[in-house]
C-alpha cells in the first residue's frame, strides 16, 4: 500500500470507503465543490466534526456560480417546491451560508 504524507506531515495509508445513492454523491460533490477543499479533506473534517471553513478563490466562486444557475433552471422548472426536493434545499442553503462568509471577508 502507498504511504503518503498529508499537510500535517502525518502518515495516510489507511483507505475508508463506502457506498452512496446517486442523490447522495451528487451532493456530496456540490458540496465539496462549494467548500474549495479536496473530497478527502472534506469527508474527513465533517466525519471528525470539524468545522468547513470555506476560503474564497476562484475555484469556489466557479462552484456557487455554477450552483447557483443549477438551482435556477431547476426553481424555474419547478412550480411549487415541495419535500421531494429537500437536497436542492439544502444546496441553496450551504450556497447562501458560504457567500455570506465569504462577504463577511470582504468587509
């Protein structure tokens, strides 16, 4: 097995994986997208309940953009909102957390 050295200097060789609905891995890839982290990295800090701090670069302001017009074509189609869309929901809702942060920088 490959030895690699994270950040930290600290040794990475153990490999944890699992399975995910579609639903699940499309979010979870908008998710780390908007965080500007790796997947790695990402799963990781939530899993040990560690907080996303989001640092704005373009990488991430390309990912609420591309977000944000995904949420639009999907809100235009859409009528009414109902429960079946709870991950649209909660995309939105990390969107607007992250660019208030990152407009809190800005200040």
């Amino acid at each position: 097995m490959e030895r690699t050295l994270d950040y930290k200097g600290r040794w990475r060789n153990h490999t944890v994986a699992f399975r995910v609905s579609d639903e699940e891995a499309k979010l979870l890839n908008d998710l780390v997208a908007l965080s500007g982290l790796t997947k790695q990295d990402y799963i990781t800090r939530r899993l040990l309940c560690r907080d996303v701090v989001v640092q704005g670069n373009p990488r991430v302001y390309k990912a609420l953009k591309n977000q944000m017009a995904a949420i639009y074509e999907e809100l235009k189609r859409l009528e009414t909102l109902s429960p079946d869309n709870d991950e649209l929901l909660y995309t939105l809702q990390v969107i607007a957390i992250t660019l208030d942060g990152l407009k809190g920088e800005d200040e």
